[in-house]
C-alpha cells in the first residue's frame, strides 16, 4: 500500500508540475477540460494554489490500478496538447467557448 502511495504521490506531483508550465489562458482552459473529465476533480479555480493536488490524489486514490495509470497518461497527454497548440488555434477556440457563453 505504501507503494500505491508513494507512485500517486509522484504521479500528482508530475501532474501538478507540468500544468505549472502553462501559460495561464492554457492553464484555465486545461483545468476546464479536467474537471469535466472527472467527477471527482470539480471547481478548481483559474489557477492550481494549492487545490490542484490534493483534488488529483483522491481521484487517484478512488481508480484502480489499471484506471490509474490510464488516467494519468491521459491527463499529461492533454497538458501536452494544450501546451503545443499554436496560438492560432488557441485563439480559435477561445472565440468558439466565448461565443458559445454569450450565445
């Protein structure tokens, strides 16, 4: 069990350090797409001070093993995704959630 422990611990932490590396429009648009992601990961604010991780380790905790490391590979696939759109699409779909708000 301590080993369970120590892997989500890391797991969060690599998580956690990799979404610190987008800028903040990036940040929030992320963080958007996870707590629609998961359930267990609601209303976390434009920013991660300090509500990110703990939010990460108990949806960690609650997955199975297989469900973890699915979920994990997932989450920094999509921070990689929205750290490599280029600025021309990210403004496209900045316009596209805008207008669907205001809409």
């Amino acid at each position: 069990m301590e080993q369970m422990n120590d892997l989500i611990e890391q797991m969060v932490k690599d998580i956690s350090s990799q979404a610190q590396g987008l800028d903040p429009v990036r940040l929030g648009l992320f963080l958007g797409w996870l707590c629609a992601h998961s359930a267990q990961v609601k209303a976390i604010p434009q920013g991660i001070d300090g509500q990110l991780e703990p939010a990460l380790r108990s949806w960690f905790e609650s997955l199975p093993v297989q469900g973890l490391l699915w979920e994990y590979r997932l989450v920094l696939d999509e921070i990689a995704w929205w750290r490599d759109l280029d600025a021309h699409r990210l403004n496209m779909l900045i316009k596209a959630e805008t207008g669907r708000r205001d809409g």
